[in-house]
C-alpha cells in the first residue's frame, strides 16, 4: 500500500496505565496515539454542535474495546464492534441497514427480482478499490463464495445460504444475476448482512491484516492486533471523500480509560460508554453525550443442547424469575426499556401483541419441580467486556435465589469472551447491537448459523425461517415471522430482559456524528462523516 506520509509508531503512555490501560506488552491497551499537534486542552476546545459547517482535515482517534491480539482486519470475520467499524472503514457491503432496519443501496445502485422472486438482479455502482481497480460482479461473487465456504467460520454465512452461488452469475462487469436455492422475498436483507463484504478476487487469508484493499472510504496505513488501527482518507471514494485527513482506532478495553482518555484529549471519540458516566457528563460541558436509544438488545443466553437448559421448563422457570424492571434500573441504570425475550423491538416484525412478561416466582418453581430441578445450580458467565454486564449477572443471581436457584456468576477474560461463550458452558450474559429481524434469526438461530450461542438447533424452525423468506405478501411474511417468535418466546433459549441506550462521547469539537443511527446501522460509526472544528 502506498501512503502521503510516513507515521511513526509511539508507546502507549505509561501515566495512563494507573487509569486502566493496559501496559504495552498487555492484550490491549491505548496504545500508538501521536499526541504532537492532536491533543485538545479540555473545556477550551471549540463546541461543534450539530449542523455546524463542516471543515476538512485532521486525525480522529476513536477508542473501542477489542479483542486483544488476535484481532484481524478481516472483514468477514467482523464479530466485535471495533472490528466492524474498522470493516465499515476499509470495506463496503453491496447494502447496509438504514436507521429504520430497512436495506439501503451501498455498491449495489439497484436490485430487481424476477416475478418468482427466485433470481435477483444486481446491479454495480462505479466505484473502484484502493489499488485503483474498479469494483466487478466477480469480485462480489468471489466474495460471496469466501464466506459461504464451510471451512471457514464466516459470520454471515447463514445469512447467504438462500444463495446458490454455483450457479449464480456475472452478465457483464458491473451486473450480478443472484440465483436463489428458494423464492426469498427479503433478499435486500441478505446483501446488508452483518459481515457480508466485498473484497477484491485477488484477495487471499494473509492479505487482511498487511495489505488490506477495499472499497471504502478509509485507506489502511498500519495495524497492530490489540492496540491501533491507522487509516488515511480515500479521496476517490465513491460516495464521497471523508473530511478527515487520517481515522485512528485505538484499543482501549475498559469503560474507565476510554473514559479518562477523551476527557484528557487523547481521543475524540469513545464508544460504548455506561449510563452513570453518561449521567455524570451530559450537562457538564466538557465532552458530548450521544445517546442512541434503545439500540442494544440485553439478554442471558441459554445453551439448548446441555443440562439443565435442555429442557423447556427450566428454560421457561429462568424467564418467569427475571424481574425486569429491576435489571434495567440496576445493571443500565435505568437507560433503556424492558424487554420480552424476543429480539428487535420496535423493528419490523416484532411481535409486540405477545403479553409482555413477568416475574412469577410461584409459577418459576413448580416448572423446575415439573423438571426435577428444584435445587437448581447453575453457573452463569459475565465479563466487563460490556456495560452492565457483570451488574446485570449480580442482579440476577439475587433474583433468582428467591426461587430457589443458585447461581455462581464466573468473570471471564474482556479479550476471549466472545469467543469463549459461543460453545462452552450453559448460561451467559449476552448482546447484540440492531439489525432486521430475519438477520438476527438467520445469523443465530439457524441449525447452520455460525454465531448461533445456544446451539438451538430445530429442523421445524429453519422450514419455518424458509418458510417467511419465500411468501411474497408481506403480511403473510409477518405472520410466519410471528410463530417462530411465539415459540421463541414460549421456550426460546434468550432470556432478553432490556434494551439500552448505546451512548458515544465525543470531544466537543467533534462534528457530524449521527444520533438516529442504532449500532450496526449504516450510519452508526459513519467516520466519513464526522470532521474536526
């Protein structure tokens, strides 16, 4: 890759180590941040506030938590939040999810389907990558196909299965004939998945974290697993040069240095901040808060094909002892709305007419009696590695002693949590940032779903999600969509108890960060469009 400049590497600082960093030689840290000319003099700098006049130039630094050394640029492998605003960043999807969930043209200017909504036809906007080649139906199909692969754990495979991608076509370098295993009236959907990027045909397993080449609006520069990404502007950018000159995320794991970091004026941009250090700050002037409401769905996930959750009953005893009311207040400081153990409230589909449900600690013993497990121990897995995650596993084991339960909560690594949880143990704290209804089925409840944490795994159910996928009329697609969710909510393996704020911090000077945008979304961590005062 070539470069305007050269940028020097430099340590972490060792003063913030006392305020959480993590030293260089840890997992991750703040580290790489050139700090000549970047720092703001907090409370002095310039108050950007939004539909101010955007200007040109500058490096933001925007500080994530990671996933420590094994981190990767590759896009497909997008898991955390980090990784795919830094694929957002590097990369485009052929569509992406608007504010409202529904799919907006991203590379693909268009899409038609023919009248069985069997074959759909795509269609290439001009844009070119990195490396000045343009953007082709092969590169979109070479893709494709890399993610499809079974050899390799790709987050958005499920979500491509309706693809037969064998037989699936090139008609000219710029137009992409999809044909489908099924009529798949939201196919939209698929070409916005979580992960389902396009990268170049040349691109190869070792290029990602060296020489990564996209299509979007950043350039790479440099990358160090677990500690900073460097990125320069793409002034050929399809839909637009960004107004900053370099983008840097920077690894900082935990809430506190993110935190201590965009007050001292070594970032400019924090995400994922907690309730009470939004509180603390919003009125006091020398950072913004953005809240993006309700974004973030809160739940503790159950592993279907294990003791004890195996059976319903105990599955349906741990819904009826959540007090909701209670795990909002105390694990989001209140800084969301209960939830109903489904995902996606609000969003399209969501079947908002089932009775919201309650705590029956009565009703929640006599089910693990029916089950044989009135003196059920269970261990449930947290880490800091999300806000109110560790609050959320305290609230809940006290809950849940009333009934009878005990439950050990076990802390794990902020660095290999995700990892960890997704085949082992029984019972985990877990989230997930927006995306349409259908992608959060196809992505983790599907028998063949690589992210699919509670391993529920039902034939009946994937012909059901087949099922919505191919009704044309969209109300007959809802009422598909509301009996997988029916039985999800009757003996479905997420307990989702909430849905939280997703709060930013930015540095006053800060322009142009959208605050409709859930996480996920198309214009959640849209660095193209923030600039600098």
């Amino acid at each position: 890759m070539h470069s305007d400049r050269h940028f020097t590497t430099t340590t972490p600082f060792s003063g913030l180590r006392r305020r959480g960093f993590l030293a260089a030689s840890g997992a991750a840290g703040l580290g790489a941040l050139a700090l000549t000319g970047c720092a703001d003099t907090p409370g002095t700098a310039p108050d950007t506030e939004e539909g101010g006049t955007p200007k040109r130039g500058g490096r933001l630094r925007a500080a994530f938590a990671g996933g420590g050394a094994s981190e990767t640029l590759d896009p497909h492998l997008s898991n955390l939040f980090a990784d795919a605003a830094r694929a957002k960043a590097l990369y485009d999807k052929l569509a992406d999810c608007g504010a409202d969930l529904s799919a907006q043209p991203r590379l693909a200017s268009s899409w038609e389907p023919d009248s069985g909504l069997g074959r759909w036809k795509v269609s290439l906007r001009e844009a070119v990558f990195h490396d000045g080649k343009p953007v082709t139906a092969n590169d979109v199909l070479y893709s494709y196909r890399r993610i499809a692969d079974p050899r390799g754990a790709f987050r958005a495979r499920a979500s491509l299965e309706p693809i037969d991608l064998a037989a699936s076509r090139a008609l000219d370098e710029r137009t992409v004939e999809f044909v489908l295993k099924r009529p798949t009236a939201e196919f939209p959907n698929v070409m916005a998945a979580f992960g389902a990027y396009i990268v170049p045909a040349s691109a190869r397993d070792g290029h990602f974290d060296h020489r990564p080449v996209g299509s979007g609006p950043f350039r790479f520069v440099s990358f160090a697993p677990g500690r900073s990404t460097v990125l320069r502007r793409n002034d050929d950018y399809w839909d637009g040069a960004p107004y900053l000159d370099e983008l840097e995320f920077v690894v900082a794991n935990e809430e506190s240095a993110r935190v201590s970091a965009l007050l001292g004026g070594q970032v400019e941009y924090a995400h994922e901040l907690d309730p009470a250090t939004a509180r603390a700050h919003e009125d006091g002037g020398r950072i913004r808060i953005v809240r993006l409401r309700n974004s973030a769905m809160q739940s503790f996930a159950m592993k279907t094909d294990r003791p004890p959750f195996d059976d319903p009953r105990v599955r349906r005893a741990l819904m009826l002892v959540a007090d909701r009311e209670e795990l909002v207040k105390g694990a989001l400081s209140g800084a969301g709305e209960i939830g109903n153990d489904l995902f996606g409230k609000g969003y399209e589909y969501y079947a908002g007419s089932l009775p919201q449900r309650e705590q029956d600690l009565g009703r929640a013993r006599a089910l693990l009696k029916q089950a044989g497990a009135e003196d059920l121990r269970i261990t449930l897995d947290t880490s800091p590695v999300a806000a109110g995650f560790t609050e959320a596993a305290a609230v809940f084991r006290d809950q849940a002693a009333a009934a009878g339960i005990t439950v050990e909560v076990r802390t794990g690594s902020k660095d290999t949590y995700w990892k960890d949880i997704l085949d082992a143990g029984t019972l985990c704290c877990y989230r997930s940032g927006a995306m349409p209804i259908e992608s959060h089925l196809s992505q983790r409840l599907l028998t063949g779903s690589t992210t699919n944490a509670t391993k529920w795994r039902h034939q009946d159910f994937d012909a059901l999600y087949r099922q919505a996928q191919s009704t044309g009329d969209p109300k007959q697609r809802a009422a598909v969509y509301a009996r997988m969710q029916r039985r999800l909510h009757t003996e479905g393996p997420f307990l989702v108890w909430g849905f939280a704020d997703w709060i930013i911090g930015t540095a006053r000077r800060v322009g142009g960060v959208e605050r409709q945008a859930p996480a996920n979304t198309l214009d959640w961590a849209r660095f193209d469009r923030v600039w600098l005062a």
